[in-house]
C-alpha cells in the first residue's frame, strides 16, 4: 500500500508531521481530518525517495538530466516567498468566478488560469491544487493546503459555495471584498506618501545644511566681525549645528574624502528602536495595549477606527450572506480583524451568540463600535436582513475612511509646511543676523568719518 507523508495542524494550533499508509491521497486526507488534524501538506512518500535517488545517482545520469534539473530548481529565500500580492489574488479569483459561471468544469478553469498566470509562486499553486482535484480533493480542502496564500475567510467561503451550489457567486463576493479592502488600503497610502515624502526630503535637507553648510558659516563671521561677539540666537543655532557634527549623532566618521561612512548614535539609536518595538508587538501585552492606542490616537486614530469597523462588518456580511455559519463566520472574522482590541470584542459577540443571546449587547459593551453600528446591527437581526445591514454599515465607513483620509492630508500639509518654515526660516535669520549688524556698523562707521 502506498505511504504519504503530511504535514497538519492539531486542534491547538500546533503543527506536527508523519506518514499514513493509505490508498490514495483523498484518504489520506480524510484520515487526517477523523485524526482531528488538519492538513496542509499531503505528499506521496514515493516521491521523496525518488528525489533522493535521484541525487545518489551516477555521473552519467546527472549529465544527461543536469539542465532538466536546474529548471525544476527552486530556491527559497525566507520573508520573500510563499505569498501572493492582493491584486494579484483579485484578478485570479474574478478569472475563476468568470470561467465558472460561464459554464466551464472547475478543473479545467483551473488549468487555463494556470497557463497565463505570471506570477510564478501563484502559478506554481494553481498547479498543486489542480494535481489535488484530481486525486478526489474538494476545491475547498485543496486551497487549504496553502493557508500563506488562501487565508480561512477564502476557504470558508468557497467551501460555504460548494456546499449550496453557487461557488461562481461566492467568488464573485470573494474578489469585490479583496477589491474593496485594496481600495482603501490605496487610499491609505496614496494620502500618506506626499506628507511622508516631504518629511524625509526635509529631514535630509536639515541634516544636510546643520551638519555641512551652518558650521562653515562660523569661520566666514569670526573673519569678517574680526572677533566680535555674535548675536545669542545665531550662536544657538551654531551650537546645535556644531554638537550635530562634532557629536556625529546623525553620521559616524567620516572617510578623507567627506563622505558618511557609518550612521551615528541617533541613527543607530532609531533602528534598533524600530526593531525591538517589532519584537515587542508580537508579546500579547504590548500588542493589546498597542491596538487599543491606535483607535483612540490623534490624527489617525479615528481613521484607523473607522478603517476596523469597515473591515468587521463587511467580513461578518461577507460571510453570512455566503452561507457561513454565524458562529464560524465570528471565528474566522475573529482571525482576520487584524487588532486585538476588536478581535476580543468578536470573541465576546461569539460567545453571546453561542449562548442564543443577541450581537447587540457585546458590541455595545465592547466600546469600540459607535451607537450608530449598534442600532444597525440591532435592526438587521429583529428583521432578518443581518447580511444586507452589516453591507450598508461597511459601504457607510468605506465613504467615511475616504472622506477622513483627505480631511487628514488637507490638515496635515499646512502643518507641515509652518514646521518647515519656521526651521528653515530660524535657520536663514540667524546666519543673516551677523551679516545685518555688520551691515550697520559699518554704515554708522560711514557717517561718523563723513562727519570727521
């Protein structure tokens, strides 16, 4: 009896690996699944073998399969493989939700999307879920083999979809729910990329004029005031520019010809901040305090709100609408909602829904979602219509995160150029104070010898 080795995830979350002799790779995973396991790697043991035979075997067979054999290379580098861009998942899953309403079988689909596709991670996928449709898997249990790149919303849904019949439709919400979530996350970036891009052009300009251009300026004024006393704000300014350099907080030493050669302490100081701060975010108490800072935090915070608020409801909606269960639609919105604080108040809805009591209640004690959710919610359940109103709710905040994110820009550009002037304005009127008062004495120099 053929063997096949797998790797599954336990109830707990743990992963764990080994063989099963079965007859085929559909028993496998089924076996797997009675086993309380689920899998996400099925692979018949034979073909390890064949791999390692292959790489004992003599020199003449090596030179005539070498080139075969660097094709089939892969090279896997970690953080830069295994996922797949969103917009690329868009436009694979609308493909597929074409193809299938239009009356193509699903295998087939499959492998026309898999001979366009370019993107060489999600090409090599569509393949691997096709091999697995035919050996007996669902379409469901074959993208749950790759969970880096069909998360358990995806699934869900299209298992919701094969169960009743209307996998096309579900595909249909599939992608206009990533196309949303795209959009805003554009918006987002697109609003934040101008302020952004002008502070770091004027941090760098700053840096450069306080470390190269003002300490230079100091041996002009001792040679042209002749050992006069400067004006107190240009000597301020001169000193914060000397410590800069002299210090090297911004740049470390310098090579012969100039040029930076390593950052500084504030630098280094910044970067080794920004990497524990990483670390420390992954810790259950850092990240709790940290997600529930975000919602309330000034500027961003109620567009980071209103951006959570958009995503519960849509994917609750979503989900519902598609045939989920609501106890596991909570779970999977639960996973997928991306802040601790509205993760917990899922988990609370989840649990007063377990208990056959209302949404109502937990979301209004959560004190993350305003009364004007609650009523919604409220309303959709007492009339039936949950799905359309947790729709309308999203449709509502996606309008307000829009509108938010430019009231946000409109106010952080002004800001942001007075901050600029008054640094680099500060800057201008202390190296010209020397010059004004030298100016002056000399012009009352004038008249006093004109006088004489």
């Amino acid at each position: 009896m053929p063997a096949f080795n797998y790797v599954a995830m336990d109830p707990k979350g743990k992963e764990t690996k080994g063989t099963l002799e079965v007859a085929n790779q559909n028993e496998a995973i089924n076996r797997l699944k009675e086993m309380g396991f689920y899998p996400t790697k099925v692979v018949a043991a034979e073909k390890a073998k064949e791999k390692g035979g292959k790489a004992k075997g003599g020199g003449a067979r090596k030179g005539k399969k070498g080139k075969r054999d660097l094709k089939n290379l892969e090279i896997k580098i970690p953080f830069l493989g295994g996922k797949v861009k969103t917009k690329v998942m868009c436009t694979f899953t609308r493909q597929l939700a074409t193809l299938v309403d239009a009356g193509l079988p699903l295998l087939r689909g499959m492998r026309v999307l898999e001979k366009q596709e370019r993107n060489p991670t999600l090409k090599r996928i569509i393949g691997e879920i096709a091999v697995a449709i035919e050996g007996g898997s669902t379409f469901s249990e074959a993208l749950a083999q790759h969970p880096k790149v069909f998360n358990k919303l995806f699934v869900n849904m299209v298992k919701a979809g094969e169960l009743g019949g209307v996998l096309e439709i579900v595909l249909n919400r599939l992608s206009e729910f990533m196309e949303k979530a795209e959009k805003i996350k554009g918006k987002i970036k697109a609003a934040m990329f101008y302020p952004v891009a002008v502070l770091i052009v004027a941090v760098v300009i700053l840096a450069v004029l306080m470390v190269f251009v003002v300490p230079k300026f100091e041996t002009i004024f001792a040679d042209m005031l002749e050992g006069a006393k400067l004006p107190w704000f240009t000597q301020k300014v001169l000193a914060i520019a000397n410590i800069i350099k002299s210090k090297s907080i911004l740049i470390g030493d310098q090579a012969p010809w100039g040029l930076p050669v390593f950052p500084g302490p504030v630098v280094i100081g910044l970067v080794v901040f920004a990497i524990a701060f990483k670390f420390a975010l992954k810790t259950k108490f850092v990240r709790k305090y940290w997600d529930r800072f975000k919602l309330v935090m000034p500027v961003l915070g109620p567009v980071i709100s209103k951006v959570a608020i958009s995503r519960f409801t849509r994917t609750l909606g979503t989900l519902v609408s598609s045939g989920v269960p609501i106890l596991q639609a909570l779970t999977i919105v639960k996973e997928t909602s991306g802040n601790v604080t509205v993760s917990q108040a899922v988990a609370n809805i989840h649990e007063s829904v377990k208990e056959g009591e209302t949404i109502t209640a937990p979301l209004d004690a959560s004190r993350v979602f305003p009364p004007m959710v609650i009523s919604m919610v409220d309303v959709g359940e007492q009339t039936g219509a949950l799905p359309e109103m947790l729709m309308k709710i999203a449709d509502t905040y996606e309008d307000e995160v829009d509108n938010a994110v430019s009231a946000m820009t409109s106010l952080l550009e002004p800001i942001m150029i007075v901050f600029l002037a008054v640094i680099v304005g500060s800057i201008v009127i202390a190296l010209f104070l020397p010059l004004i008062e030298m100016i002056n004495k000399l012009g009352g120099e004038g008249g006093g010898s004109g006088g004489e």
